[in-house]
C-alpha cells in the first residue's frame, strides 16, 4: 500500500456566497517533507471585522509554516501551532490600523503515516467524522450559543436560529493568547473527515453533509455541497474540504476523549446520588448504629 499520505484522498473548495462581498474564508492542506504527516486547515476570518480576509490567510500561512518546518508532533505541534497563528494577528493589527479588531477561526486536522488523527480548533468552524452514513460533529463550537447548548440552556432546536448564533467566545488574533482545544479521534480504514466553515453548518444539516460525502467522490463532493448551501441563500462564505481515509487502512488509533456528561447524564447522576443518600437514611434510622 502506498504511504498514507498519497493513499489518503482529499479535495477543497471554497466560494463566496450569494450575500457577501469578499470571500473571508481560507484553506490549506500541508505534507511534512521528512515525516509521513498529512494538514488540512480551514480558517474563517470573522464577518463584519476589517481585516477578516487578510486574518485568516495569515492563519493558514503560519499554521502551514509551523508544521512543515516542525519537529515536534502530535497535540504539542496543534497547539504550537494555532497559538503562533493567533501571535501572528494579533501582532499584525497592532501594526495597521486599518486591520485593528480582525481575527479569524480556524480548524485543523492531522493525520499521522498510521492514520492516527487529531483535530485542534478556536471558534466555531467544524469538523466531522462520517462513518457508517453518519457525520459525528468532532468539535464543539466556542461560541455564545454552542456554550448555552452545552449547559442545555437552549435546545437544538432554539440555537439553530437563536439571532446570536454567531457570536464567538474563542478567535484567532483579538486577544494575546487563546486557548486551543486538540481532540484525538478514531479512525479506521473508509472513514470521512469533513472540515468546513459556518457558511456549510448554518444552512446544511449534519444528515445532509454525510449523505452527499458517502455517495459521491471527495471532488465532487466538495463542490456539492458549496452548491446547497448556494442554493438555500448563501447568506456567508462557505468552504468544505474532505478527506477519505483509504478502505484498507490498518490504524493504531489514539484513544478518543470521553464526551463530557451532558444536562440528561448529568441529572442521572445526581438524581442516583439522592435516592442512594436516601436508601442509606432510612437503613440507619430503621436498625441503627
């Protein structure tokens, strides 16, 4: 079998929508010249801001950088990564005020020669697994609304079009430093991973993204999709990248991270306890100490 990084196929495209101006989105997809390491990366940079065009270039030209010139790997390089992007901004729109207050999300995910994967991300462009006909989200968004999901203060339902949806909590180059969120994921020989930005997520759903991967090659896939969403307004730049994992590969695969205990399992939890502190009262007070 031929290395992994010529076996894996991948395929990008990126559009500006049918509302806005200027395509503020940006991809990239990396090979490390001495190492079996395959990158690909997708990087918003945020509407409305100036400079959101030129912040997410700049991301994806660093986070290239650093990985193709790297000798560390894994989580530590991700993370190295995203953070240097984030410096790299941050430090532009110091410089010219004309690009004060830009930034940019980004995600990323690497694939290592035994097809192990990570994926790393700041703000609330995703990435997707899809296997089995089904897209499992891989990220979490870090915006108002995804954290307002999370603690189950809105449901689905209410955050798919909660007016600020788009508000972010996490970016690439407003601030000094940002926190990088890395997450080790499965893989296994067929699997599809799928990078995109807001554009793709606000108006396709999840069912829809996994069907039109599984049925159709990564090239026309990727092209597909920016059409659907085209076709249901294009209100933002869309962008998609794919990725097929090859049907043979043989992984040693990296644990996966335990998903954090939703509102549901959470009130088990508790309620468990309760009813066990309950059971314990009354065997005390019926045979005493």
């Amino acid at each position: 079998m031929p290395p992994l990084a010529e076996a894996v196929k991948t395929a990008s495209h990126s559009d500006v929508g049918r509302v806005r101006a200027i395509n503020q989105d940006c991809f990239g997809e990396f090979h490390h010249p001495s190492r079996a390491l395959h990158l690909l990366v997708v990087a918003d940079g945020l509407g409305g801001h100036r400079g959101g065009e030129h912040a997410s270039r700049l991301a994806v030209d660093t986070i290239g950088r650093i990985f193709e010139t790297a000798e560390d790997e894994g989580a530590a390089l991700l993370e190295r990564a995203l953070k240097a992007a984030n410096a790299a901004i941050h430090a532009a729109a110091d410089t010219d005020v004309a690009l004060a207050g830009m930034g940019t999300t980004a995600v990323v995910l690497l694939l290592d020669g035994e097809g192990r994967g990570l994926v790393a991300h700041v703000g609330d462009s995703r990435a997707y697994r899809v296997r089995d006909g089904a897209a499992v989200q891989l990220t979490q968004d870090h915006s108002l609304v995804g954290e307002q999901l999370r603690r189950g203060q809105l449901s689905p339902e209410e955050a798919e079009h909660h007016p600020q949806r788009h508000e972010l909590l996490r970016a690439l180059g407003p601030r000094e430093d940002v926190e990088v969120e890395v997450t080790a994921v499965g893989t296994r020989g067929g699997d599809r991973f799928v990078l995109c930005s807001d554009g793709l997520t606000g108006v396709v759903t999840d069912a829809e993204i996994a069907a039109i991967v599984v049925r159709e090659r990564p090239e026309d896939a990727v092209g597909l999709l920016v059409d659907t969403a085209n076709a249901r307004g294009g209100p933002d730049n869309v962008t998609v990248q794919i990725a097929v994992l090859p049907a043979d590969l043989d992984t040693q695969t990296w644990p996966e991270h335990p998903a954090a205990p939703g509102p549901a399992e959470s009130g088990t939890w508790a309620t468990a306890l309760i009813v066990g502190l309950l059971v314990v009262a009354l065997l005390f007070l019926a045979f005493g100490p």
